[in-house]
C-alpha cells in the first residue's frame, strides 16, 4: 500500500491513556509530523495531555505504541532556549570573540544593582557558550563571576590615539 493512502488515526485524551478521557478521534491520510498532530490537538481542544496514534493496518510499524505528550510550559520554554542557543553558537561557530566577565553587586538598602566588571577581558574563538562559561572560570576564577558579555572583534571600539 502506498504510504500516502494509508489511513492513519489518533485519539486525544485529556491525561493518560486509558485513564482518562478521550476528547476526539482524529483521522487523516499520508505522514503527519508531531507538531502537525499536536496543532490538530490544539484546534480541537486545549485540555488535551496525550495524543495515542494508530497506524493503518498496512504500515510496517502497525501495532507498536505511539504516544505524543503533550510538553508542560516548562520543558517547552527549556525547548525554546535549546534551540535559540544552538541557532546563536551556529551563527557565531568559528568567530573571534571577546569576553568580559562580571558580577553584580547589590546594595539592599538602596535596592539597586551595580555590574562589577574585571579589569581584564580575553579573546578567543567562539565555539559554545559552554566553552565561554569554562574559560571565564578559568580566568575570573570559578564561582566569582555571573555574566559576561561578547564581543566581535570587529565591533570593539577604536582604541584611544597616544599621540604624545
């Protein structure tokens, strides 16, 4: 059978399968992505936690178990960061960058924060933010500062002229 006539199903519950309440049966022909499925889950209803599919007779993968939960509000916001971070370490992978490192101090009594930077910046070529954070621990020292900031080499400012 050719795969985009096969008839493929899904239910859609409002917890987990078979121990809740299934809100709507769905029904389409051909491949489906997760995120299409969910957006169909989605305009039907918002409650919904599981999608539980099945497979058309005819498919190889008949009658193995396929579930799509839905994400809670936190696993999609660290999605998001996953895949915003990769986009900037590709954007940047190969670059030379500096680095200067900081922490904030605060006065509570004034209710203010002040950014402390180090005296020193350091350059280098970017490849994770994992290996930025590892040289501001080697430089600044582990656990003594809490941000940094980047610089392409490119957008540094002209250095001041000695012209004495």
């Amino acid at each position: 059978m050719n795969a985009k006539t096969m008839k493929h199903s899904a239910s859609i519950w409002d917890g987990e399968v078979g121990t809740s309440r299934c809100i709507d049966v769905v029904h389409w022909e051909g491949d489906i992505t997760p995120v299409q499925l969910a957006n169909v889950a989605n305009q039907i209803s918002a409650d919904w936690q599981m999608i539980d599919m099945q497979l058309d007779p005819a498919h190889p993968m008949h009658g193995n178990a396929y579930h799509l939960r839905r994400m809670t509000d936190d696993e999609y916001d660290e999605a998001e960061y996953l895949k915003r971070k990769a986009a900037f370490e590709a954007r940047y992978a190969g670059k030379r960058v500096w680095v200067h490192g900081y922490h904030v101090d605060g006065d509570v009594a004034a209710g203010t924060d002040q950014p402390f930077f180090y005296d020193m910046m350091f350059s280098t070529m970017f490849i994770t933010l994992d290996d930025i954070e590892a040289l501001c621990d080697k430089h600044y020292g582990e656990g003594i500062w809490e941000e940094y900031s980047l610089y392409l080499d490119d957008q540094l400012p002209e250095p001041l002229a000695i012209d004495f």
